[in-house]
C-alpha cells in the first residue's frame, strides 16, 4: 500500500459523492429527523453502504474496460432500447439539477434576509454554472480541489449546527447500529423509503464509471488494473464515509431539537425571538413538518441568527457542489449514448435551461411551500429512474466478454441481483405512496397505464 498511490487516485470519488451531499439529500435528512428521531440512522448507513458497493461495480467498468457505462449500454443494446435508456438518464439528471437549483435559491433567499426573492435566486444559479465552466478550462485536478474545498464547508457548516444542538451520544448510537424503529407508523417508513431514494442516485454510475478514466492505467497489465481498482474502492469509501459523517450531523441536529415539537411550539420560540418567519408556523397542536427552507428558520429561531446564516452557507455549498455533476453526467450519458460531442457550453445551456423553466414558474407564481415540495416529487422521479443504472452496471459486470477475468463471481451476482430487487421494490413502493397521496382517480388510471410500460422495459433490461 502507498500514500502517495492513493492521492494520484484521489478525486473521481469525492466528485461522485457529492451526490449524496445534494440539496434533496440534506432534505431528506432533515425529515428523517424531524419525523422518526435518531430511528432510522441505520436506514441511512444501510442506503450508503449499498451506494458504496455499486460505486464500486461502477469504477469497476470503467477502469478494466476503458469505457464508461453509457458507451458500454450503446455498445450493447439495440438502437430503441438505448434511446429510451438515454432519456430516462436524462431526466434523472435535470432532475437533480432542477433540486441542485431549488437548494441555492432558499440558501440565496435566507442569506439575504428575503431581499432576494426566489426567482431571483433562481436566476442568479445560471451564473454559477458559468463559473465552473471557467474553472473547468483549469484541468479536472483544480476542479476536484475546488469541489473538496464545498465538502469541507458542508463539513463545517453543519458540523458547526451539530456542535451547537449537542444530540444526545447514546440514541444516535443506537440509532445507527439497531436496526428498529419503535412505533413507527406510515409516515416513518415513507422517510425510510424516502432516505433510499435520496442516497442512491442513477446518473452517479454513469459519472463514476467515466471518472475514473481521468486516470491513466496499462489495461493489458492485470497487476495494474487489480491495483487501480484497489485505490479507486479506497478513495470510495474515505469519500463515502466523509458525506456520510456529513449526513450524520443533519440527521441527528433535527431529531434532538425537533423530534415531536408542535407548530405552535416553533410559534411561540420564533415570536420570543422576535422572528420575521414566526408566521410560518400555525398556532396550532399539529407535529412540526419542516423543509430546507423551514429547517433554517427554526434553527434561528432556537439557536440565534448565526445557526440560520451557517445553515444556509451548507445548503448553497451543497447546491453549487452539485451543479458541476450533473454537467459532467449529461455531457458523458449523451458522448456515450448517442456518440453526439456538444461543448459543455451548450450542454450546461440546455440542461440548465430545462431545470430553470419549471422551477422559475414556481418561485414566480407559488410559495416557498410549492417550491421546497418540488423536491418530493424530484425524489420519487429519481427513484424511477435507479433501475436504467443498476440494472446495466450489474449486467455488464457479471459478463465475462466485457470485463475479462474480473467479472463478478457468483456472490456478486447473487447478492447484486438481490440489492436490486430491494431497491426497486422500495421505489416502487415511495411512487405508489406518492401517488395515493395525490388523491385523483384520473392520476391513479395514469399511474397504472405508465407503471404498466415502466416494469415491461425493466423487464427487457433483466
């Protein structure tokens, strides 16, 4: 083993885990801690340890056969297929853009103290992706310092919240090495759904698998490959288990302050600490439900203005690290699927323009409400769309014309078989959930007609 091994392969994996440090993931963070306490801490592990070994399956294809994921699926399936499985790739991505853009207008609005609106919010994130581009002139090693550099502000930022809050040592332990959750009822197994969906994102095979091509490896030397696939899992885990640790002090911050607080409970604090947001909170004996707008607010109205403003920084550091991911995710998915080569320019341009749209419409013409409930529906999205990235990882990896001598033994194939099978499962699950939520028969009928074409198309894929 060699240190100085290790940090020339270090950077693919910290960019691929800021996937689980994206403004949807603090969402959910906050949630499961708000409506289950520290029960579902060994829900969160379990989903990052299962990302951790698809990651693995990822970088995996990548580094034996020298081409990523997407230009594996072209190389493999027929033209229909391939084309549906570019799309539903793509939506995941302008999905999690659309979340990544959500994040920073509330970050943008809160720091502000309202000045900012949050269209302009919205608006001011066409900026950003600007910025990156600039930095990407640079070379990918500045880019992958510049992205530590937001992990280590996430790190800070909501490390300093956890500090503040002080939870209680003993339930976050057992919290994350029981697996129960005492009288649990719907709301908490639909956050653990929820947790899930968050964590395991689809596009993230896709950018991984060509991640780890920025390193140069003697494909035709097995010593070589078995090496860079040992560095490459090594860096997975330091960067996994950093968002993890990240994701640990959201959790834990919202299930010691606000676990069963009422809304008047946050009413009577917020109107004492003479908050201008105290009227977000009915005066009314209903549990607390909190997003990440919301999440800020009652963070200053308990802990002072300086916990809102730290906040904030976290939540923007989260979306800004997010936006350059899934750049690098489309413009990979579309060289792969299609063999069509744009200028980031103008594929940061489109992407972004279609995450822009929807979201400017309701920053205009809803409330913060409206805006931060996007992102439910974002999840689920990206929960749909988890099976066109695991099934394809798990396939090519296990065939031995692809990967040679390292594809997956039967273990891996079992187990991999297994995991997908749960995943999907859940998913499905959180969809049905959602939609029952929507209480319409004529969505219901419509659900079941795409539920219906979505499993066939799973179907061809297994």
């Amino acid at each position: 083993f060699s240190f100085r091994k290790l940090w020339a392969f270090t950077g693919p994996g910290f960019l691929m885990s800021i996937a689980y440090l994206d403004p949807g993931n603090i969402e959910s963070d906050l949630q499961s801690g708000a409506v289950a306490g520290f029960k579902l801490l060994w829900v969160l592990m379990l989903a990052t340890i299962i990302g951790l070994l698809l990651q693995r399956l990822a970088a995996r294809l990548g580094v034996v056969t020298g081409l990523h994921l997407a230009e594996v699926c072209n190389r493999q399936y027929q033209k229909v297929p391939r084309i549906i499985l570019w799309l539903m790739v793509e939506l995941a991505i302008i999905g999690s853009d659309m979340q990544e853009v959500i994040g920073s207008a509330i970050a943008i609005n809160l720091l502000s103290v309202g000045k900012i609106p949050l269209w302009g919010g919205v608006l001011i994130t066409i900026a950003d992706t600007f910025v990156f581009l600039f930095l990407d002139k640079y070379g990918l090693r500045k880019l992958e310092a510049f992205f530590g550099f937001l992990i280590t502000i996430m790190a800070l930022t909501f490390g300093y919240e956890y500090i503040t809050v002080k939870p209680d040592q003993g339930k976050l332990l057992k919290g994350l090495f029981i697996p129960y959750c005492q009288n649990c009822g719907t709301p908490q197994l639909e956050q653990a759904v929820g947790i899930v969906g968050a964590v395991i994102m689809p596009h993230n095979m896709y950018l991984h698998s060509a991640l780890v091509k920025s390193r140069q490896v003697n494909r035709a030397n097995k010593r070589e490959v078995r090496e860079a696939n040992k560095y490459f899992f090594i860096e997975s885990c330091i960067a996994l288990f950093v968002s993890f640790i990240i994701n640990i002090f959201v959790v834990t911050v919202f299930a010691e302050a606000f676990f069963e607080k009422t809304n008047a409970d946050v009413n009577n604090v917020c109107t004492n600490a003479s908050s201008p947001h105290s009227s977000l909170f009915p005066n009314n004996n209903q549990t607390l439900e909190v997003d990440i707008y919301k999440g800020g607010v009652v963070l200053g109205c308990y802990f002072g203005p300086a916990a809102l403003y730290i906040w904030a920084i976290g939540i923007l550091a989260a979306g800004q690290s997010s936006t350059m991911t899934g750049t690098y995710s489309g413009q990979f998915v579309m060289e792969g699927f299609l063999n069509l080569r744009w200028s980031r320019f103008a594929r940061v341009l489109l992407t972004r323009s279609i995450a822009i749209t929807p979201t400017l419409f309701v920053a205009i013409f809803q409330d913060v409400e409206h805006l931060t409930g996007m992102n439910d529906f974002l999840n689920v999205l990206m929960s749909l769309q988890l099976p066109f990235a695991l099934i394809p990882v798990l396939t090519f990896t296990s065939l031995p014309s692809v990967m040679n001598d390292f594809a997956n033994g039967l273990f891996w194939k079992i187990a991999g078989g297994v995991l997908i099978l749960l995943i999907c499962s859940i998913n499905m699950y959180f969809v049905v959930a959602y939609v029952m939520s929507l209480n319409h028969m004529a969505l219901y009928i419509g659900a079941a007609i795409l539920s219906v074409i979505y499993l066939s198309f799973v179907a061809y894929l297994v």
